[in-house]
C-alpha cells in the first residue's frame, strides 16, 4: 500500500507520522533526552561480569549500564558454522574482563528503566544494503520474492563479499539495483566501518562513536522509496535538509519530497494528534460496534476482544467471526501506531468453526506482511488464546509519551474515599490507644471528609476535619488542633464507641 509520509519541526521537537489510506499507521518522535539508541554505536568499559548470568554489564556513558550476553560477544571463528558453534559454548568470564574497552551496537532499548541491550556484532545499515561487519555471509530481503532476482542480489553480494570480506543483508530497497550503486554503498559502509575501528583504537571508554538515528535520515533512508506516494516537509528549512540526504541516499526519489506552504499545520491537515491520543487509550472502538481492550504490562501485551454494540445481522458465529476479523485488521494497525514490541497475547471471541479460526490466523498473518517491523503468529493455545510476537527496537509509543501517575503510582487506580477514611480512624484509634489525648485535625479531600462525619471517631479526644480541594483520594494529614480550628471552618467529629 502506498504511503504518505509527514515530517514537522516545532523547536527541539522533531515527528514523522506515516499515513496509509488516511489512517496513521506509524509515529515517531525525536526530542532532547528522548532519542533512539537502537543502532547507535558506542566504545564502551565492561564493569561487571557476571558469570551467572553468563553475561557482563557495559558502560556506555549513559545512566544505566548496557546488558551484553555472552552470545553477542564476538569471537575469532571463521564460516557461518563455525560462528554458530562458538556462540553456543561461548563463556563470558573466557571473552571479557572487567575494564576491558568494546565496540558495541545497542540491538534493543529496554523498557521499565532498564539498560539497553547490547552486541559487539556491528551492522551498519545503508539504504540498499545492511553491512554485517564481522559476518562473511550474503543474505536477502525475504521481501522480494522474484526468484531470478534474488538470485542476481546474490551473486552480487557474493562479488562484492570477496573484495571487501565483510557480509551483508540486501534490503528490500535493493530490488532492480544496478551493480554500481550496490558497490558505491557496500563502499561506503566498509569505509564507515574502518573509521569506526580506527576511533574506537584511539579512544576512551566510555563515548558514542556513531549516530544515524536522526529521524530526517531514518524517514529518507528507510522510508523513500517505490511504495512512497509523497514525503511532505512542513517547513522551508526541514524541506531542505530532506532534500539534501536525498541527493546523498536516494537521488531516484528526491522529487517526492515536497513542502507544505498550507496556513494550517501539516498535521493537523492529516489530523495526526488526534489519531495519535487515542493511541494511547487502551480503549479502542470498531466500525461495526465491536471494541478491544488494550493492556501493556512489563511481560506482555494482552488484547482484549469484544462485541459490544456488534449485533450482527446473520447468524452469532457469523457475527462473531467478522467481528473478530476486523478486530484482528485493527490489532495490527494498533501495533504499530503504538509501537509495541514482545509477545503478544489475544483474546479473541471464541468460534466454533476450525475453519474460521484458520482464517482469522490468515488475517494477522496477511496484515504483519505490511508491517516494517518481524512479526510472528504463533497460533491459537489451547485455551482459544492466539499468540504472536512482534521485534521490539526501542519502547513503545505509550512509555515514551506518557509517565506514571503519582496518585495511582501506575496501577490505573486509586483507593476509595471511604477506605483512604477508614485509614485515618484506625490512625486516630492507634494514636488514642497510645495514651495521646490532645485535640486532633485531620485535612483530606471532600468526599474522605463526607466519610468520616459519617464513620465518626473514637472516643477520647476532639477531633476535627477540614476538606481540602485537590488533595488525592488516597491521602490525609493528621496534625495537633488548637481552638482556632474552629475559627478556620473545620467540623468536630462525632465520638462513637
């Protein structure tokens, strides 16, 4: 399907929004203190090692150390064989000491606060081509299926591997490329490559030694191309900076750029925002009435799906499988709108029919083809559940854009009025049982406050309450009470015994 593609720049900020048929499919966000560390290619110091884990933690100038398993460290073998059976004996304890100075490529940004994850096998993407820096292998997009031009990538990729030695992945955007232009970027890669080795001899750990994460060059790189109808720049500036890493990576399509010179912005003309909070939402509503639920936890991504106002107009299994059939359309464009990675798990509406149930397989499987991103279906557990996996790069557009809530500490709710007042009685009881009998003031929300004068107190000493606005459900002070309490409004409440 071909795609629209939006970039903006208001200040620091910089988005990209992909559209297909109206629809945002994709976002992507780059701001200060937000930027992708996937790919990002850094002279890093071992701390520790850890051969428990058989894994070692890696500085890399950041807050947390990078995590580097024992099977991304690389290792002098020859032949993709012997490769294999090195990685799987490897010992890290054998491979690294702590101190010890590493070239290393972050493979996957961390959820929950966590360090990246770490390999010391370096690939340095390219347009046409991925270059696997200690790897002799040729490889090719699963994505071209022609078989006569498959064959005709690899052999070039195998020319190109005996000049150069280091292997590489032919992407999908190498389909129809000449012979120059795969040697012109092999070329480039491997001198990128040298420089790097060179830096990484000559410096000091910890420090980034490469970035080609900014989101113009990713949008151009990764995006332009055949199945681009327009690259929309809004903005003078934006519009020349794109044009310029087109003429360096993809001449072919530089007249698809285009400036926006509208009144109104460019988003909002593709209403983008407003597509975008509600992918925040776990909360989705269908076309035809159904909805889904949508929860992301540390483990997993779980999906809830349900008829709602979707009576049908046939039969319940009829019903019930095209509901669940336009679900499962809708759980893959969700998936990658809010960029979620890992496992997933959904609870479709269970069908009777195997035969409905295979195709509602081939709905997923049809809809994660379009996805940029490797997507597996699993298949349905025997509890009806179905189960995929989807390649998590960095965190998922709900975790960059959102951070927990202080009242409910990320638990999506907050104590009730009438136990955050129960809480406070037990408080007064353990304080009176205690000996302390001086006068007492308790400040809490409105409705904590409606309670107690409700629950009263026990007996033994003066207590007042004061609402106050804006307090949290789950909070109250109590401090001494003076006569003046009186004077500032607050209520005694009733003694019971």
């Amino acid at each position: 399907m071909k795609q629209t593609l939006l970039v903006e720049r208001v200040m620091d900020e910089t988005r990209l929004a992909v559209v297909e048929d109206g629809q945002l499919m994709e976002l992507y966000v780059e701001r200060p203190g937000m930027e992708n560390l996937s790919g990002n290619i850094y002279l890093g110091r071992v701390e520790n090692v850890l051969p428990g884990m058989n894994a070692a933690f890696v500085d890399i100038g950041m807050d947390k150390n990078g995590f580097l398993a024992a099977g991304d460290i690389g290792v002098d073998a020859r032949g993709h064989r012997a490769l294999t059976a090195a990685l799987e004996g490897a010992r890290v304890e054998k491979l690294v000491r702590p101190g010890s100075q590493l070239l290393v490529q972050v493979i996957k940004s961390q959820p929950g606060g966590k360090g990246p994850r770490l390999s010391s096998h370096i690939t340095l993407p390219g347009r046409l081509m991925a270059l696997l820096c200690d790897v002799r292998y040729v490889g090719v997009s699963k994505k071209i299926s022609d078989v006569a031009e498959r064959e005709r990538l690899r052999g070039l990729g195998l020319s190109l591997l005996d000049r150069g030695g280091a292997g590489l992945i032919l992407r999908t955007a190498a389909s129809g490329a000449s012979e120059d232009d795969l040697r012109a970027e092999y070329e480039r890669l491997s001198a990128l490559w040298t420089e790097l080795q060179n830096r990484a001899v000559h410096g000091v750990a910890p420090r980034m030694l490469h970035d080609d994460n900014a989101l113009t060059l990713r949008a151009v790189r990764d995006r332009l191309g055949e199945n681009t109808e327009a690259l929309w720049a809004d903005g003078d500036v934006l519009f020349d900076e794109l044009r310029g890493l087109a003429g360096a990576l993809a001449p072919a399509w530089r007249d698809r750029i285009q400036p926006h010179k509208g009144q109104m912005p460019l988003f909002d003309l593709y209403r983008v925002d407003n597509q975008a909070s509600k992918a925040l939402q776990k909360f989705v509503w269908l076309k035809s009435g159904g909805s889904l639920v949508i929860e992301e936890t540390e483990a997993l991504t779980v999906i809830d799906v349900n008829t709602a106002k979707n009576v049908g107009k046939k039969s319940a299994e009829d019903t019930i499988f095209r509901n669940n059939c336009e679900a499962a359309r809708e759980i893959m464009r969700q998936l990658r709108l809010r960029d979620i990675g890992g496992i997933v798990v959904i609870d479709f509406i269970d069908m009777k029919d195997k035969a409905h149930r295979e195709a509602l397989l081939d709905v997923l499987r049809e809809c994660a083809a379009n996805d940029g991103v490797r997507v597996n279906v699993v298949g349905i557990t025997a509890l009806g559940l179905v189960e995929l996996t989807r390649k998590r790069a960095r965190q998922s557009l709900l975790r960059q854009l959102t951070h927990t809530c202080s009242d409910c500490g990320g638990n999506g709710v907050v104590p009730s009025h009438e136990k955050s007042a129960r809480r406070a009685v037990r408080e007064i009881w353990r304080r009176r049982r205690a000996g302390e009998s001086n006068p007492m003031l308790v400040e809490a929300a409105p409705p904590v406050c409606g309670w107690l004068r409700a629950i009263g107190v026990p007996q033994g000493g003066l207590v007042y309450v004061r609402p106050v606005e804006g307090m949290a459900a789950g909070e109250y002070e109590i401090s001494p009470a003076d006569e003046s309490a009186l004077q500032q409004g607050c209520k005694l409440l009733k003694q019971r015994g």
